[in-house]
C-alpha cells in the first residue's frame, strides 16, 4: 500500500534563490550595459575624428573650379584671343526618361546635325549619367528663347553659361594664334607625361597650334577646387567654399592688326608668307600667310564637312607658310654670300667680273653653261652692280671660288638650315645643303655644280620665311643674331614686362666695314635707277633697302628658255623680297614670299612697299618698347633647342 507524502514549501529558501537569481540577472545587465557604454565611448570620443572624415567623405565633395584662360592683344591692345560667354545645350542623361524622343525633339529646336546626335550618343556611353554632356555649344538667341518656352518639356536638359575661347579677327591672325581644341587622348597622354594632368581636371580645351599651344601653361592657369554637398548620389545640393582658380596670363604683341589686314590685302589670292620683324629685338610686327582658314571652327569642335574642305584645299591652307613654308631663297641670299666673299678676300667691293650671259667650270672643255636671268648678261659687274642688279654669273664665279665647304657653315650662322627659335609650335628648319647633308639625305657625293647652283640661292637650298627675316635682321645689326619673338610683353600680375631679347653668338668678320659695304649694295637696289626693287619703292616718304628674288621651281635644259605662258600655273617662278627701312635707323625688317607669281621686283617688292607704308602710317615704331633684358644663347643650348623643337 503506497503511503501520500505531502512536500512542505520553504518559502525562505525560495526567496533567497530568487534574490541570487535576480541579482546575478542584473549584473549581467549592468555588465551588458558597461560594454555598450564603453563601446559608445569608444565610438563617439576616440574615433570621432576618424568617422567624421569618413561622414563628410560621403557628404562632401571637392571639384575642380576652372581656370579662366589668358587673353592675348596686338601693340594696341585689341583682344585677338578672347573668351566668349556662350550658351550650350546640355543633357544629365539620367535624368532624361526617354533619350531617343528628347534627342528628336532638340534637334528640331536648335538645328542638330545628325552627326552630332551620334556623337552625343557615343559620348553618354563611357560618361557619369549624372554628369551635364553638352549636345549643342554655341546657341543662338533664337535658340535659347525656343528652347527656353519649351524647356518644361525637357526634364535633365538645360541651358549652361560656358566661356569659349573667341578669335575676333579669324583667318587674319590664325597662323600667328593658332587655335584650342577639346582635349583628346594625344592631349591627356602629354599631360600625364608633364605631371600637369591634375591641373586640367576642370578644363575641356587646350591649346592646339601657334602661341595657343607654345605658351599653354602660361595661358592656361591653375585650377582651384570648391567644396560642395551632395547627396548620396553624387548629385551638388550647395557650395560649402571654393579656393578660385589663377587665371592664366595675358599676352601681348608687337603684332598690328592693321598689318596682319593689310598683309591678307596685298597678298590677295596669292599664295605666298609675309614676315615683318623688329631688328632691334626681334619683335615679330607681321606674321602672315595665305590662304588661311577660321580657327573659331576648331574651338568646339569642327565638323567632318568643313575639316575635309580645309584639309583637302590643294591649297593647303593650315600649313603655315612663314614658318613651315621651304621655299629657294633666290637672290634674296647674294648679300650673305658676298659678305663671306669679302670676308675671305677673295672679292673687294671694286672687283669685277665678266658677264658674257653665262658661266662655265674654268678649263673645262665640254661643259654645260649656267645661265644669267639676263640673255647677253651685265658686261662687266661689280660688287654693288652685281647686287643691285642681281647678277647670277658674278655669284656662279664666287660661290665657285668660295666651295661648299665654306658656304654652308658660314651661312648657317645666319639661321638657314636650323630653327630660329621663334616661339610659335610650328617651324620647319629647311635646308642649308653641306657635303654631310647630301650623302645622308640624297645618298650622293656633292658636285661642284651643286656650288654653282646654291651661289643664286637654288639647288638644294631651301629657307623658310622666318629664316630670311632672322638673316636679313643679322646684316642690319651688323653681326648680332637675335633670335624672332612674336610675344614682346606679358602681364605679370598686372605689370606689362616685355620679353628679353635672345641673342645667339655674334658673327666676327674680317673687317667690320664689309657689313656697311653690304647694306649700301641693298640702298642701291631700292633707289638707284637701275636697281630692281626700284619700281616698287618709287616716291616713298621714308628711306628703304632691300633685295629682290626669283626663284626658279625647275630646271631647264640648255637650250631651253623659260616662257611663262607654257608653264603651268603652279610651276612659275616665286617673287621673294627682302628688305629693312628707315636705311639709317632700321626699325623693321620684311620679308615677301609670293608662290608662282614671277619677277620678285614686280611681284613680292609691292607687297612689301604697302606693309612698309602701313607700318610708318600707324607709328607702330613709336609705340614699341624695347626690352632691357638680354639672354645670351651658347651654340650648345641652341642645338638643344633644335632637337626639342623638332617634336
């Protein structure tokens, strides 16, 4: 039988294991507490810092602020390279729910070509979607107002204040400014390569061509930076402050826009380079060639259509031909090859030469004849007539007597054959023919008759525009070879300073009167009665010299004679002048190249008289300052300078 057993409660007991049982609860609690306490502790005090850098990260953004781009002026302080405020259609692709409607509808409203749809259409495919494409730049009022009305139609589309580079004068002053184009990849590897990629964070355009590309940095400025808040999608919602960006510097020139127009004037639809120079300092006044083309095309971008129509012109306008173009300096070259004759005494200024009409290799039986441009030749000629009136045998008999092998090192020193330092991107060296040059480039011996034919300026010897300006600027300054500058001053935080003068090594003659020997022959071929830039010259209110030039573009054979009528067009003789005024005082030098236009005393001599003419009527010398400064350049640097510019 099983016995009921009853438990009796010990109240007591059970309340103490409650009391252990609370107690030990609230200490975990409390400990639980003190590790979050700590933690928060922890969190908010010692990593306050770290963490509010990193909330501000994703809170704040710092973007580049652009720079705006110095401006450059002529003598007169006329803006040829300004910036335009302009207004351009702009799209946030993300922001625009059906993109092929709104791209149909805009191209309605601001005229879009077709191909710069597929372009933005490319573009939007590699670019932020939130980020503002520019569709269209350049708006029209027109434009802007119809877009304006309709705006409400167009979410993520906006019109925005841009500021463009402007070229005010065109095709006037394309070859001496060049021009700034969107930065491509050629561009950004060369950044990179300079370390100033950073410095171009903000910044669509970059100088392509002329003082545009040679003075960029200085042109261009430093970026500075602007904080601003944006949300969680990168979007701005306000400015926080901003560092402003250093605009870059402003440029000025000794360059009259009255001259630039007068040179496309004169020119007129000739092809050909007009080079006007301060021999004082080397101060480019005029720097022209044609034809030329409109830069404002390549500043947002040039279409297909018209970049063919440049770059198929068989009159190949972007080659700049006072720089680039490698013309025979003709006769225009005698005076250096005369003072070398003096120089080695193997001519005195009262030593004459038969002129029968042609010139023969002495003792030499079977030969063939090297022809004077006069049929019968000048009978018996002198230094001085030998210049003024252009003789070729009194230059066949010297050039022949003086050898290559004296000629080419001689006249090197006068800036043939090399690069003159000009500070425009875009410069040719030509050729100053030697020995050494023919049998690398030719892969031949030199001949003697390669002598005869470079003491008229021919054969191999080719100059450019600038060349023959630098060397004639030599003979006027008697020896001091100053190299060309086309910026004369720069604004230095609001102070014009003018550039320094760079000289290279002076030429040391045998006896320093050969130079004024030299400069007279060129008095008397502008103002004697028998000299060949006599015509042009006739009735000027100022005092001029100078050396005509006709350079022939073939050869003919012995018996043949040169009709122009039979030639075509683009095989007739180029007019070349050079020439420097006041005679006592030079303060500009000029050189005219004119192509396929003939006799350079009837042809290039004009031009040159109505940019003289231009010249004194403006004053220009009056309005010039001279720089004190003087770099002096070893042959050493220059070469150096040879080799970088010939990227």
């Amino acid at each position: 039988m099983r016995r009921n057993s009853y438990r009796i409660q010990d109240h007591t007991a059970e309340a103490i294991l409650f009391a252990r049982r609370a107690i030990v609860a609230l200490i975990a609690v409390a400990l639980l507490m003190g590790v979050l306490i700590a933690n928060l502790y922890y969190l908010q005090i010692n990593k306050y810092q770290t963490y509010q850098t990193r909330s501000n990260d994703n809170r704040i953004k710092v973007q580049p602020v652009p720079p705006n781009r110095g401006v450059i002026r002529d003598i007169n302080g006329k803006i040829l390279a300004a910036n335009e405020p302009s207004f351009s259609l702009e799209i946030v692709p993300e922001s625009v729910k059906d993109m092929d409607w709104t791209l149909n509808e805009l191209q309605k409203i601001a005229h879009i070509p077709d191909e710069q749809v597929e372009h933005f259409k490319r573009v939007i495919k590699y670019q932020r979607r939130f980020k503002s494409i520019p569709i269209k730049t350049k708006l029209t009022e027109q434009e802007v107002a119809e877009f304006s009305v309709k705006q409400h139609l167009f979410p993520g589309v906006s019109i925005e204040a841009r500021l463009n580079r402007h070229y005010p004068y065109a095709d006037a002053m394309t070859h001496v400014l060049g021009y700034v184009g969107k930065i491509n990849k050629r561009d950004l590897n060369r950044l990179e390569a300079t370390e100033q990629l950073q410095n171009y964070a903000a910044t669509r355009s970059i100088g392509k061509l002329g003082l545009e590309r040679f003075y960029e940095k200085e042109l261009h400025g430093t970026t500075g930076s602007e904080e601003v808040e944006v949300n969680h999608r990168s979007r701005v919602l306000r400015q926080l402050s901003i560092e402003p960006p250093k605009p870059g510097t402003d440029l000025h020139l000794a360059i009259a826009v009255e001259m630039q127009e007068q040179a496309r004037k004169s020119l007129g639809n000739n092809r050909g380079a007009v080079v006007a120079m301060d021999p004082r300092d080397g101060a480019i006044l005029a720097l022209y060639s044609n034809p030329s083309y409109d830069p404002n095309l390549f500043v947002t971008g040039i279409s297909q259509k018209d970049y063919s129509v440049i770059l198929n012109s068989k009159d190949k306008p972007m080659l700049n031909r006072t720089t680039q173009g490698q013309y025979p300096p003709a006769s225009t070259i005698k005076m250096q090859l005369a003072l070398l004759g003096l120089h080695k005494n193997l001519v005195t200024a009262t030593t004459t030469v038969w002129d029968p009409g042609y010139w023969r290799f002495p003792n030499v039986e079977t030969q063939r004849n090297f022809r004077d441009w006069k049929v019968g030749g000048h009978g018996w000629v002198d230094l001085e007539t030998a210049i003024k009136q252009s003789c070729d045998i009194y230059f066949y008999d010297l050039a022949y007597r003086l050898g290559i092998d004296e000629i080419s090192p001689f006249i090197s020193k006068f800036g043939f054959g090399g690069y003159t330092g000009i500070d425009i991107q875009e410069e040719y060296r030509a050729t100053m023919p030697s020995r050494e040059w023919k049998r690398e480039k030719v892969r031949q011996p030199w001949y003697q008759g390669d002598t005869i034919s470079v003491g008229i300026g021919q054969g191999y010897w080719t100059a450019t525009p600038i060349q023959l300006a630098m060397a004639t600027s030599v003979l006027v300054n008697k020896g001091e070879v100053i190299e060309p500058k086309v910026v004369s001053a720069i604004n230095n935080d609001g102070k014009l300073e003018p550039t320094p003068i760079r000289k290279r090594p002076k030429i040391e003659i045998s006896n320093p009167k050969h130079w004024d020997t030299i400069l007279d022959t060129m008095y008397e071929t502008v103002n004697a009665s028998d000299g060949t830039g006599r015509g042009a010259f006739a009735g000027a209110v100022y005092t001029a010299a100078g050396k005509t030039g006709t350079a022939q573009l073939f050869s003919l054979g012995e018996d043949e004679e040169y009709d122009e009528k039979k030639v075509s067009e683009r095989r007739r003789d180029n007019a070349m002048f050079v020439g420097y005024a006041p005679y006592d005082d030079p303060t500009i030098v000029i050189v005219v190249a004119v192509e396929n236009a003939g006799g350079g005393g009837a042809n290039a001599a004009p031009v040159a008289r109505e940019m003289m003419d231009m010249y004194f009527a403006l004053g220009v010398a009056n309005k010039r300052t001279i720089s004190s400064e003087v770099i002096n350049i070893s042959n050493e640097v220059a070469v150096t300078e040879e080799e970088n510019a010939g990227g």
